[in-house]
C-alpha cells in the first residue's frame, strides 16, 4: 500500500542478485530494477562500495522521495549513476583527459564537473556541479544502460547514520522502498563502508577532494600523474 507522496509501506520485494559474471543473469535482475525506476518507484541496490538508494534522477518526484526517505536535508547535493565514460559528457563539462577517466572509471570514485542544463534543473537545484559515479558492479550499470537515464544515487541509510554493507543493515527503510536487489555483504574490509571518493575537477588543471571515501590515495596519485594541482 502507498501513501499519497509514493512511499511503499508494505515490506518490499528482496530479490538476490546471482553470479554478477553472467550477462544473462544481471540483465534479467537489470530488467526488473528498470521495470520498479521508470514508474518512479526508489529502489536498493548494491555498488562496488555499499549500498544505495537509486531513483531516476529526472524524476523529480523520486529524487524528493529519496530524500524523505534518507531524511536527507535537501541543501545537500545527491550524485548520479551512469553507466559509461562518454555519459559523463551527455550531463557535464568534461574538464580531464579521456586517459585520466578510464584510469579512474568504473572504481570507487566521484567525479564532480559542472552540470549541463539538460540534467534535470531540480535535482540539486543548489548546485551548478554534479558528481557522477560509475560503479565497478555489472548490475548496476546494465541498470543504468537499459533506462539510458542517470540514475540519482545515495547510500542507503539513515542520514548522518552508518552506511550499509548488507541488506540487513538499512532494515528500517524496508517499509519505504519498492525493492531490494541483494549482492550479499560487500567489501572485504571496513573501508568499504567509506563509500566512493568525491573528488572536484570542475576547475580546469587542478582537483580537490571533497570526501577522502575509500579510494583517496590511488586517486589522488592518478590525478598527480596527469599533471593536476592540488586546489588549496
């Protein structure tokens, strides 16, 4: 049953995600999450980090549901999921080598450029950037590549609250979701759990890291290699 602003208060479905190596199997389970996102439903997914809440980021209506969700402050930007490097430049200004990009993608790590204007002007109205992610989990982006959409995409957990390794570690959003695609517990260590590591490279030859996340250090070397400065 729903409630007027869209949030499932019955338990949602929890579906298990099999061998991520077989195409058949991740494009049947993609199949399905694309089925719940364009009816603008919110859904749980696993990343090659932790677990997040995805939504159809040019429906605005999800994106507001995620933060209700989340009980998310709406001032804080919430990053897109695409499924290749040339999305990023369908939804931002491109400021890096494609060498660097491919070094850096798919991984563990957020790109911040500035926003074109045909991404949806009321996600992250705040904000003339957007961070744009492209997790190293075949779901996910075979996800992202049957809606040809990105994907609005945040940890699933209360805000301000530890982020999500399991399925069984957000269980008090169960109520508010659609639908729960379960990888299993992800990430060998604790680290994991630091989520993607957000780095700005919306100006030109230099970067700064906004969230140190689980990758800071093999990031931050790339980027050296290819001659950026650190922006004091």
């Amino acid at each position: 049953m729903k409630t007027s602003n869209g949030i499932n208060h019955a338990e949602p479905k929890i579906l298990a995600l099999l061998n991520q190596s077989n195409a058949d199997q991740v494009r049947k389970s993609a199949k399905i999450a694309q089925s719940y996102l364009n009816e603008g439903e919110v859904i749980a997914t696993p990343t090659d980090t932790i677990y997040g809440l995805a939504c159809l980021a040019n429906n605005t209506k999800a994106v507001r549901q995620i933060y209700q969700i989340k009980g998310r402050d709406f001032a804080k930007p919430i990053s897109i999921c695409v499924a290749e490097l040339q999305d990023l430049h369908k939804w931002s200004k491109v400021t890096v080598p494609e060498e660097l990009l491919e070094q850096l993608l798919p991984g563990p790590v957020t790109l911040c450029f500035e926003r074109l204007p045909c991404l949806n002007p009321e996600l992250n109205p705040q904000s003339n950037l957007v961070g744009i992610r492209i997790p190293d989990y075949p779901f996910i982006r075979e996800v992202c590549r049957l809606t040809n959409l990105p994907l609005a995409l945040t940890s699933a957990n209360v805000s301000n609250t530890q982020s999500a390794l399991a399925i069984g570690e957000f269980s008090e959003l169960y109520p508010k979701l659609s639908c729960i695609f379960d990888g299993g517990t992800l990430g060998l260590t604790e680290t994991s759990r630091q989520g993607s590591t957000i780095v700005d490279l919306s100006k030109q030859g230099y970067y700064k890291i906004i969230r140190p996340g689980s990758a800071e250090i093999s990031t931050t070397n790339k980027l050296k290699q290819f001659g950026l400065e650190h922006d004091c």
